[in-house]
C-alpha cells in the first residue's frame, strides 16, 4: 500500500460511546415561485419543512421516502450546495459556514456521491485528472494528487494502468459510479452522503456496487447518508432509516425497529408495497392510493391524514411531533402519543 492510501485512512476514531457526527436542527427550505411580468410573488414550495435529526459517527443513515418528498433537498441543504431558508447544519460540533468551520473545510470533510454518474464527471477530464483534481485544489501537489488517485482507483476495483487515462464515455454506468465514489473519497472526508447511488444500475452491478460501499465504509471508517426510493436496498446498507413524507419526518429508528414494526402509517405503506417472490406477501389492492397533496399548499396538521386509512379530525387540526414509539423508534403519528385525542392512541393513566 502506497503512502498516499495510508494517508488516506488516518481517520479519527470512532470508538467510544454513539454521538452525533452531523445534526441538522429546525431546517427549513421554501423556494418562492413568481408569476407574470414584474416577477411577484405567488407563494412558495414547502421543499423542507423543519427538520431535525442526527447522524451518529461510524453509522449509515437511511433516508426514504417518495418521489417529491424532500430527500434530494435535504442532502443538498446537509451539503450547503444550497442555503437553508432557516435552520442550521452541525458538523462535529461547529456550524456550519461560520468563523470555526468554512464551507471549504466542511467540503473536505463531507463529500457527496450522485445518482447521474455521467453528469457527475466532467467529459474533458481524464479519469486520473477527475480524481485528483479536489486534492490539488486543496494544496495537494499535483504528483501526490495523481498518485492517491491511482491508488483510489485500485480501492473501488478498477485497474489503475487500465483506467487513469480513459475518460468518461468511455466507461460503464457502473464503472463510472466507481469512479465518483474515488473521487468522494479523494479529500479523506469522514462524512459521505450517497442520493441515489445505484438506481440507474443492473441488479448485478447494483449489488456489486453496494458491497463496495460497504467494504469502503469498514476500511476508510465512513459515515454515510444513503437515500434511496429502494426499501430493500436501504435495508440491507443502513443501521437506522429516516422517513420523510412532504418535507418532514415521518418516522425514524433502527432499521431492526422500523422494518419489524412501524409505528406511522406512511412507513408501514411503504413497507408494504415493495415487491416480493413470495405469494404469502403479493397484495390485490395498492397500500397507498393517490398522490402526495401539493407541497404549496401542504394540509393542516398531520400532512398525512388525507390519504392515511386511521385519520380522524384531530389528525386536521394538530402537528404531530417526534414521539417514542413501542419498538424504540420515534414516529411523528398520534396514534402513539398518550392523550392525544386519536382513539387508538395509548390512555394516559389515571
């Protein structure tokens, strides 16, 4: 192993008792949407809506979700490609973008893998050069930049002397991905955020990519955020799932918790509409009907309670909060907040 990839893996260490590598408290992102001549406004898209949560060093944080739901912006806003109309992101404890922690520091330590493999790397660059063009930015000289990513060509699976000197649209799909997971992993960041990493791969790519991911994980002592529409997918690579449904989070625990017993409703449609071989599991009619409602106009209260099968009036007229739920996770459902007027909520003892 060369010194570069030695370099490479004198990460900080994880052990220790579970704590918090990023937290995101209260983010929120609205886009304003204009209309006519002068451009005034005609209200805006609840994108994010007051979001909260944790990622713990050394895991994987799931995020799923539907189509429109907010996950792509999450991880934009986790990655200050774009700011947050209010809230804030905490990295190992300082904000940021302030005086202790400037984006150009956060970005080495956080970098992001996306789901177009071929938008990702710039066509006039060599494969070598796509690599360790981060590096060079960053002050590396250009030889060591070269030489770490060659050496990072090797970590994902790819022949150094086969693929340094190829470019782009000469690659597969899942070569390419490998080649964007190197260059995420060129600046040595600990924190890695995946949006959609294999979805426009074959099955048998998928799964070797996945491996990857993970062998990369133990290796280089990463933590992820993987967002995925695929349930299984993100059952099989993630220690704890985020639920998101328009913008906020539904429910979030371990992945033992979630996927044995979900506590919200939207999980547990979800769950039930992936597909399966076994005839036991097939269903006649859909778990979820119908579209999410339009993030302009987002329903009072629960946002849920009009496609949910349990809804009653005071899902309408009150925001459900984050609450323990019997399996360990915390779902933001008043079907498991004691008192809370839902009749299949738990009584509040006397």
């Amino acid at each position: 192993m060369t010194d570069a990839l030695t370099e490479l893996k004198q990460l900080p260490d994880i052990g220790g008792p579970a704590q918090p590598l990023l937290t995101v408290r209260g983010l929120t992102k609205h886009f304003p949407l204009k209309t006519g001549f002068l451009g005034r406004g005609a209200g805006v898209v609840q994108a994010v809506d007051d979001l909260n949560f944790d990622v713990i060093k050394g895991e994987t944080l799931g995020i799923v979700g539907e189509s429109g739901c907010g996950k792509s912006t999450t991880s934009r806003l986790v990655m200050a490609l774009m700011a947050p109309t209010t809230g804030e992101v905490v990295f190992d404890g300082q904000v940021v973008g302030g005086r202790e922690l400037p984006l150009k520091e956060y970005r080495r330590q956080v970098q992001m893998v996306f789901q177009d493999s071929y938008a990702s790397l710039n066509p006039r660059l060599t494969i070598e050069e796509s690599i360790g063009f981060a590096p060079e930015v960053h002050g590396l000289a250009r030889k060591d930049a070269r030489a770490r990513a060659r050496d990072l060509l090797a970590a994902v699976g790819l022949n150094p002397d086969q693929f340094a000197r190829r470019y782009p649209h000469e690659l597969s799909g899942g070569q390419r991905q490998r080649i964007n997971i190197a260059r995420a992993l060129a600046l040595r960041p600990r924190l890695v955020i995946l949006d959609e990493p294999v979805s426009a791969l074959d099955k048998s790519v998928e799964a070797q990519v996945l491996n990857l991911l993970q062998d990369l994980k133990a290796q280089f002592g990463l933590t992820y955020i993987f967002i995925s529409h695929d349930l299984n997918v993100v059952q099989y690579m993630s220690d704890r799932v985020l639920v998101m449904y328009l913008g906020r989070v539904a429910e979030v625990g371990s992945v033992e918790a979630i996927y044995a017993a979900a506590a919200h409703p939207y999980t547990a449609a979800l769950l039930a509409s992936r597909p399966s071989m076994d005839p036991d599991r097939r269903r006649t009619e859909p778990p979820l009907v119908g579209d999410p409602p339009n993030p302009i106009n987002p329903p009072s209260g629960c946002r849920f309670h009009t496609r949910c099968a349990f809804a009653e009036p005071v899902c309408s007229a009150t925001v459900p909060l984050l609450h323990p739920a019997p399996a360990g996770q915390q779902a933001a459902c008043l079907m498991v907040v004691p008192g809370s007027g839902h009749s299949q909520a738990p009584k509040v003892a006397a």
